[in-house]
C-alpha cells in the first residue's frame, strides 16, 4: 500500500518511514515532482491537517495523509499552537522558535506543555483524523542534539530526558506523532480493499 504524506519536511517523513515500518509505504511529494507549496491558512491543527490532505488529493487523487503538529504552552495561553512552524517569523530556525519559548517562559514557574498532532487522511474520497497527545512541561534550556523542532526544550511526562535527548526508537513510541501515526496504522490494517 502506497500513501502520499503530503509534506516536503524531511524530518518527519523519516519520522513517520520508522514508526510505519514494513506494513506501509510513503511516497513523498517530491518524488511526485511537487514542490509547490502547499496552504496552511486554518485557525486550528485539526484544520491544517485537514486542508493539506484535500490539496494534496485534489491533485492526484491517490490516498494521502497530512499532518499538523503544535507545541501547547499553559503559560502561555497554549501558543504557540497553530503557529508553532513558524513561531519566531516566518523564515526563522528551529533555535529560534525554542529561544522564544524560552524568553517568553524566564522565571515562569509554570511550564506545563503538550504537544499535539492530528493526521488527516483521505482515502476513496473518504476522510480520517488521528490524533496524538504528549503531555510534558518546557525545560529551562536547550537540552539534546537529536530530533527537530521544539525536542531540545520538551520533555514528556515521566521520563527524564528531553524528546532531543531520547533515542528515536523510544521518542517513535511515546511522542504525539508516533501515537496518532499507530492510530492511522491500526486503521489502515483493517480498511477494506488495501
């Protein structure tokens, strides 16, 4: 079974290639020769999952699967959320967004956090969502060299490493993308003609 992951992220799609393993494979946009960009103009994560499935099957009309993934802050009144890709400006870094975080949070002593992915998938014109949640709390400083986004300043609940510190096979099993992209895998593993 083929599927279209409707990102030019190469993260995730490494991300997502482990946590499928042998069952599925991805196929990914560039391999299609699409390199255009692809709108994110919802309010919420959901919406952004959503809108860039439906680009993507409008284009090719073969099952494919977008996801959106936010970093929710308590403290600060759950952004960046929606914004998280491009929390410190558009064209700003990984570091970036984790150096504004970690302004912001200065002698904040609640530094409760969750990360939050949905995967939309649409499949025979029908859609899906997979959610997965991580629930954690924002370190002090950047802490692990692996991973991507905001993994140096997140650390999950009842473990003690950041998700840039934790090898890929227990981040893979725990975080909000492996848990909603198990979701999508148990699914896909019962839908009829696959």
């Amino acid at each position: 079974m083929k599927l279209i992951f409707a990102t030019q992220n190469q993260h995730k799609i490494k991300e997502i290639n482990q946590i499928l393993g042998n069952d599925f494979s991805t196929i990914g946009l560039d391999s299609l020769g699409f390199f255009d960009e692809i709108p994110e103009t919802q309010s919420t994560i959901e919406g952004n999952a959503l809108q860039k499935a439906q680009y993507i099957w409008n284009k090719f009309h073969m099952p494919c699967f977008a996801d959106d993934t936010g970093l929710e802050i308590d403290a600060l009144n759950g952004a960046p959320g929606v914004y998280s890709a491009r929390y410190a400006g558009v064209n700003k870094s990984f570091d970036d967004n984790c150096n504004k975080v970690l302004d912001e949070l200065k002698g904040k002593s609640i530094r409760s956090a969750r990360f939050r992915t949905v995967i939309a998938l649409i499949i025979d014109a029908k859609e899906f969502v997979f959610e997965g949640i991580i629930e954690g709390k924002i370190t002090e400083q950047n802490t692990g060299n692996d991973g991507f986004g905001y993994d140096p300043i997140f650390l999950p609940e009842g473990y003690n490493q950041t998700f840039a510190q934790m090898s890929s096979e227990l981040k893979n099993k725990i975080s909000h993308r492996g848990l909603a992209t198990n979701k999508l895998v148990n699914f896909l593993k019962v839908y009829p003609n696959l």
